[in-house]
C-alpha cells in the first residue's frame, strides 16, 4: 500500500546540539532525499547522529511533489534503502540520475541476499553499505562520498557564546533567535567577532568594514554598534564593548596583567648578630675574655702590698 504525498517528510531535520543550529541549519548544508518513509532505524539513527538535514518519501512517485523540500542548489544527496522494496529503490535510484541534474552523491544500503543485484547498475549510485551495518560506517560512508564531491558536512561557522554567525548564508543568531540584520550590520559583527578581545579604533573599522572609499564620518560605526546592541538585546549587548577614547572590542579583554613574583633565593638577607652562650662566670667579669682584653686590670705595686 503506498503512502499519500502527505507522508513526505516525516523524518524532519535532526535536533542539533544548540538552539542556533536549528535556525541556521535550513540553509546551511542542502538537505538529503531519503527512501523510504520511514527509514530503517541504523539509517535514521545515523544521520541524526551526524546531524544531517534529510526529507523522506514513501514511494518514488512522490519524488516530483518533494521537490519543495529540496534546498535552494537541490538535493545534497541521497540514502536509498533497498532493504524492504529492492524494486523501487532501484526505480528511485534511475530517476534520480537521469534528471537534468543527477543527484549525487548517492548512497545505497542493501542486505548481503541483494549484493548480486547490484550486477551492471553500478551507475545507479556512488557508494553501497551491505546491512547490518552500524551506524558509524553510514556515516563513515557517507561522509566519505559527501568529501568527494565537495560538500561540507557542517556550515562555516563562527561561535561565540550565544552568538553563532553563518558565513555561508550571512546569517546570524543570539541565543537561537535569527537577528535581522542589515549588510553592514552583519559586516561589522562578523569582523569584530573574528578578533576577539582585540580593540579596533573607529577609523579603524570604517577602513575596514566599510573600505577606503567610504567618506562617512566616525559616527556612523556608532551608530551601527548602536543598532547592533539593540538587536542583541540587553542580555547580550555586552558582546560589544566600547573601549573609552579608543574604539570598540568585541568580548572581553584578552590580556591579563601579571604580578612578578620573586623567587625566595633572591631575596636580601638579613644578617643577624650571633647569640653569646650563657655564662657562669661572676658578675662584672667578662667571659672568655682574652689577656688584656676586657680583664679587670691590676694596680701596680698591690702584689708587693699584700706581700
């Protein structure tokens, strides 16, 4: 029994690990045409896994009516499971190739009892994957084919914090809301989020974001920052900070200033007077005193007195 149109799609985008992905992945990589609806689960649980963008179709008649599910270049590929319907899978396959534009690349996944099938149809796709295989080696595989044909598995992003922007699409996102931005806009923040901590002056930034032929004044980088703080909201205006009488950093300051320490060997010494020993000698008398150092002198002549 073959499923109505309506059934397209029911393998939706995968959840990415963060908010921002899910808005930025629509049209960051071109999404994968699937077969069939639903996939078998090793496949499914795979291009999840990778965090792969794919729509499924139930029947390969309704491959014209998923055509608006396609990206804006088309298909970034196909996954087509012989598993359950080796015949339509095949059909599927044909169509696919003789478009105007073939889809490519393709990935076919069979059971071991299909292998001799595959004889002379070796045009039909790029790659197979013989079931039960696990999910690492469709991805593996898949990853391999989408390599090849110069397809970047993940967007050209630059994240930091809740900011992600998208240099593929020029977009840009805060916390997993897209922020409507003007050209400039994304410009200024896209330069400013690539060097991070790093304090630009105004003229600085109007040589570099807007180039060496903008006459405007410094105060239009003010106003830009303006709007872009407003865009990102309280709670993140502070990605963008200005630096009093220079200019503007994005983030925080990078350089932290360290205290020398000094190392116990090179401290100053300090002498101290050395402890005389406890004596036992009698009051007034000095210990250990050398002949004629310190000793109670003798009157001359008492010897002979007492004599």
């Amino acid at each position: 029994m073959s499923r109505s149109s309506s059934s397209t799609g029911t393998c939706r985008r995968c959840e990415p690990g963060t908010a921002a992905d899910r808005h930025l992945r629509l049209t960051a990589v071109e999404p994968l045409l699937c077969y069939p609806d639903p996939l078998p689960p090793v496949v499914q649980a795979a291009l999840r896994r990778g965090g792969h963008d794919f729509r499924c179709i139930g029947t390969p008649g309704q491959l014209e009516a998923s055509e608006h599910g396609a990206g804006r270049d088309g298909w970034g590929g196909a996954v087509v499971s012989a598993l359950d319907d080796l015949t339509g899978a095949m059909a599927l396959c044909r169509l696919l190739r003789r478009r105007e534009v073939p889809v490519s690349p393709l990935l076919l996944v069979v059971a071991t009892d299909q292998l001799a099938d595959l004889a002379l149809r070796d045009d039909l796709f790029d790659d197979f994957c013989v079931a039960p295989a696990g999910e690492r080696e469709v991805l593996a595989r898949l990853g391999h084919l989408l390599w090849r044909a110069g397809r970047s598995l993940r967007p050209d992003l630059i994240e930091h914090g809740p900011l992600v922007l998208n240099l593929e699409t020029y977009q840009a996102a805060v916390a997993g809301r897209v922020l409507d931005l003007t050209y400039m806009e994304y410009e200024l923040l896209r330069f400013l989020s690539e060097h991070p901590g790093k304090v630009f002056t105004r003229e600085t930034l109007l040589s570099r974001v807007w180039g060496y032929e903008y006459y405007g004044g410094a105060r239009t980088v003010d106003v830009h920052v303006r709007r872009l703080r407003a865009k990102l909201g309280e709670e993140h205006a502070h990605l963008i900070q200005t630096v009093r009488s220079v200019g503007y950093r994005f983030g925080q300051a990078g350089w932290v200033p360290t205290v020398p320490v000094t190392p116990a060997s090179s401290a100053p010494s300090v002498a101290t007077a050395p402890t005389a020993p406890p004596s036992s000698a009698s009051p007034g008398a000095t210990p250990d005193a050398p002949d004629g150092i310190g000793a109670t002198p003798v009157r001359e002549g008492s010897a002979a007195a007492g004599g």
